[in-house]
C-alpha cells in the first residue's frame, strides 16, 4: 500500500474516490483494494459460505 490516508474499502469511498476526479487518489484506491482482495480474497464468496453456516445451525435449533 501507498503510505497517505488509510480508507476503509466500502463502496461508498471507492464511488466517492472515482467520482472525485484525483488520478493519483484513484490509482492508490486501486492499489489499496487488490492488495486487500489478494490477501482476504473474495468476500462474497465468504458471505454466503457464513449464510450457509448460519442456516444449518439455525435448523438445528
């Protein structure tokens, strides 16, 4: 990662990020987010492994 402002990588700053016209601010959000993806990987996929997980105890109950 680049050394300025940490942000956290929810839609609302990368859309504000994009929006906001800075080439330089988007290539460090950019370089943020697929540091981030490589380390964590696919959170969608995660999510709905987690909502699985969740249906099956709550069956269980």
């Amino acid at each position: 990662m680049s050394g300025g402002t940490v942000r956290p990588l929810y839609a609302t700053s990368i859309h504000n990020t994009a929006a906001g016209g800075d080439l330089q601010q988007m290539k460090g959000l950019l370089a943020e987010a697929e540091a981030w993806l490589k380390e964590y990987g696919n959170v969608s996929a995660a999510i709905e492994v987690l909502k699985a997980e969740i249906a099956k105890l709550e069956v269980k109950r």
